[in-house]
C-alpha cells in the first residue's frame, strides 16, 4: 500500500541550487528543490551497499523524493502552467486564456496578442492563483590560493542563492513497510546540509514532517473528449532504444489507449548533466520536458487516471510527477477560452520606513529616473493599447495611415498637452482630411480621449497611438 509522506523544508541559510554544470557566466540558482537532494540525505546516513534495506530503500523504485516547492499560506505552490496566456501589455490578473481551449484563429484573440506565461509558482486557491514570493540573493566569491594564503588570480565566480526563510512543502511516496517509513522519517528530518558550498556559509535546512494543502486531479466524466495532464515535476521518457525523448506517447503519461494532440500542448525541456559526488564527476546528460508543461490528450475511449501518479524515469529522484485535469486549466463556459482562474500579481515592496539616510549619489538619481521612466512607459502602453482597440474598428475603411503619420508628427514637435490638441484639432478640422474624419464621428471619438489625458503625459500618449494605428491602417491598404 503506497503511503505519502508530508514534509516542510525551511532554509536556516541562503541556498545555492545551480541551474546548469556550467562554471562560468552568470549562474542562475533553481527556484525549487529536486528529490534527488532529499534522497541522497538519507543516503548520506543509512546506505550500505551490502543491505536489503538499502536495495530496497533506493533502488527498487518503492519510495519517491517529491520536489519541494515553495509555498504560501499552508499551500505548495506550483510552476505557472504553460497553457496560460494574457494579452500583450496586459496582465494574467485582468485577463487569462487556457491556450487549447482557445480559439486563436478568431479575430478578437488575434488583436490581443496573447503571451504565455512562463515564470514564477503559484498557490492555487478557489478561483486565484497567489504568487508566492521569491527572494534570491547575488554573492561574488574568489578561489583561495593556500600557498600564498590569499584569492586565486582571476578565479572570480558568483552564485545565485535563495534567501534565507523561505519555506517549501515535498512529499515522500513509499510503499515500504511502516518500519522502513519510521526509519526514513528519523534520517531526513532535522538540520540537514544540501546544495552548493554547504561545508561554508550556504544550504542549510531544516526539515520536519508537516501536512499541506494542493491541487489534486479531477475526476474525468464520460462525456469528457480529451484529458490535461500537468506536470508538476520536470519529466524524463526514455524511446525503445534508451535515449531521452521529448515525444512521449500518451501511455508513457498514463493514459492507455489515447492520443497526444501536439497542436493543444504546451511544453518545455531542458537539458543538464547532474554530479555524482560519490565518484567526483558530472554524469551523462538528462534531456526532458521542464515543469509545468501541459498535454492534451484525445481519449477516443480511453480511461483517465483518477489519481495524481509518476511517470517516465528516474522516478524515486522525484521526476514524473503529474495531475490529471487540475481546476486551474478549466475555462469560463462559452467565453472563448478564459480561464476560470487568473493570477494575481505580485505586490510591490513596501518603501522603507528607516530613518537610515538614502545614498546622494548620481547613480542612484540615474536609476531612480530610469525606474519613473518604465512605469511611465508600461502606463502609456496600457492606454494606447486599449484606446487602439476601441478606434480600430471605425478605421477598417478608407485610407488613414498617411494622416496618423500627420498626427504623429505633430505630437514629436509638441510637447504641450493643450498645444498638441489644437494642432491636430486645426490638422483634422480643414482640408481632404475633415470629411472622412467626421464621418462616424472619427475626430469627435479622438477628441474625447485626448481630452480626457490632457493632464498625463500626452504628447508620448499619442506618438505612440498614431504609430499603432498608422501600422493597422496600411496593413488593411496594403491587403
């Protein structure tokens, strides 16, 4: 009988978890932590290579180290899945799509320009998705020269590392007997070391069993015409000769009988080579399908697992891990696709109260301006992009794109938010141009949105409205 085990890992020290074997360029730290750590803690304490108990333990494929993810609010979090998209300049928290549920041919989904999401976990609740908060820290380090007791000449590498605090949720499935359990409980529990450069100041943890809210699969119908299957581990499938494969066959996913739709799908790989620190050295490379890919597959007749479970290999390191039909991949019934959950955004740090002195220097001017710059620019986008979308449809008619390139240059010269509304008033009012743009009440529609950003930034506003729909109007001439 299979029993899951519930553990909450905390790290007590900042956590180096690099993503590739590489050592040079900028090392980037994993934002979860695998099975495989967990197992070889154990290992580390009762393996003996003469033991049934260790044949049993590690190498029978009876216990699983899930992969500990961070959490939130009792809840372990999740990678975003890949089959969630938001329009371009939006956000997911306004407006989410599940991609094969989504009808990308239709005229409304083109003009969203819809974006997958791609990074960051998630704790899924009833109908939100929270971000959990990952902080990471950037340390430089030197090679010590023991001779001369001082750094090595350009040896010079920096890590990427988790901070200190953050709390992660894993589950352990065994099939051992309660003994076995009891023992394996004792030995991964406590202060444990794991991660790089754990004999100085990074990875230490502690772990203590504890239980956690997460998303289950969901139970198919039999009116169902096709089943998600959400990784919630990164996936390895060996072909028939035993090389890595990135197309698995619905069966490798543990739905007999169906069919992949490859066009619905939504999947990742990666690629690294894992060290083996019992022999010093980097192992062959692990090809497969990163976390939180999503199949769809066609059941033509074929039953769904009811139940999360692993597939593929390596499973006892925690690869393979994947829920059938979570909720977060459900839609709105009869709207094109939107997704019955959305994602919240992550919050804003909260300024610092301290009375400790700001530093007074030009770099952190420069950069104070350039932070005010982007979040001027992403305002204007945000504006543009919904007053494009509501003027495109009284512009599919008649040529326009010479005078939006008219209108445009007005407001390069035109800094003044009233000046720039009387220029492109005396621009729309006279000439070959007033009779078109009276016609559907063009100018008046202009008029109103100008009016109504006469106090922001306006002359940005419309360089970049007229840009928009210049390029709109002379793609439809051009047709």
């Amino acid at each position: 009988m299979t029993k899951t085990l519930k553990f909450k890992c905390t790290l007590e020290s900042d956590l180096v978890l690099s993503q590739t074997s590489s050592s040079e360029g900028n090392q980037k730290t994993l934002d979860f932590i695998p099975g495989n750590n967990f197992l070889g803690i154990v290992a580390s304490k009762i393996y003996d290579d003469d033991s049934s108990e260790s044949l049993e333990l590690f190498h029978s494929g009876k216990v699983r180290f899930g992969d500990a993810h961070p959490s939130i609010d009792g809840i372990r979090g999740l990678k975003v899945p890949a089959s969630m998209y938001y329009p371009k300049l939006s956000s997911a928290s306004e407006e989410c799509y599940i991609h094969h549920l989504t009808d990308h041919n239709s005229e409304d989904i083109k003009s969203k320009q819809l974006k997958q999401c791609r990074e960051g976990f998630y704790a899924f609740g009833e109908t939100t998705g929270k971000p959990v908060d990952i902080q990471k820290n950037f340390t430089i380090k030197s090679a010590y020269d023991s001779e001369v007791r001082r750094s090595k000449d350009g040896q010079m590498f920096g890590y990427e590392s988790l901070s200190k605090g953050l709390v992660l949720y894993f589950e352990v499935e065994s099939e051992l007997s309660e003994e076995m359990n009891e023992k394996l409980i004792k030995n991964l529990c406590g202060k444990k070391h794991i991660g790089h450069s754990r004999s100085a100041e990074f990875g230490l943890v502690s772990i203590e069993q504890a239980d956690f809210n997460e998303i289950i699969s969901s139970k198919s119908d039999g009116n169902m015409e096709f089943v998600t299957v959400y990784a919630d581990s990164r996936l390895i499938f060996l072909d028939e000769n035993g090389e890595p494969t990135y197309q698995p066959t619905a069966e490798d996913l543990g739905v007999n009988g169906g069919e992949i739709d490859w066009s619905k799908s939504q999947i990742r790989t990666f690629q690294y080579a894992p060290w083996n620190g019992k022999r010093h050295t980097y192992e062959a490379d692990r090809c497969g399908i990163e976390k939180g890919s999503v199949f769809v597959i066609k059941l033509d007749g074929a039953t769904c697992p009811e139940k999360s479970q692993y597939v593929g290999s390596y499973k006892n390191e925690g690869f393979g891990k994947v829920i059938y039909n979570p909720v977060f991949l459900a839609g709105k019934p009869g709207e094109q696709g939107k997704a019955l959950f959305t994602l919240e955004e992550k919050k804003q740090e909260m300024t610092s109260t301290s009375n400790t002195p700001r530093p007074n220097s030009s770099l952190i001017v420069f950069l104070d301006n350039k932070k005010e710059a982007a979040k001027s620019n992403q305002s204007v986008y945000l504006v543009v992009q919904e007053e494009v979308i509501q003027l495109e449809p009284f512009f599919r008619k008649g040529k326009f794109a010479s005078q939006w390139g008219s209108i445009r240059s007005l407001a390069m010269i035109t800094s003044d938010g009233q000046q720039l509304i009387t220029a492109i008033d005396a621009f729309l009012s006279h000439g070959v141009a007033k009779d078109k743009w009276e016609e559907q009440n063009r100018k008046g529609r202009l008029d109103k949105f100008m009016g109504d950003h006469v106090n922001e930034d306006l002359q940005s506003i419309m360089i970049n409205l007229a840009s928009e729909m210049a390029k709109k109007c002379k793609a439809r001439e051009e047709d």
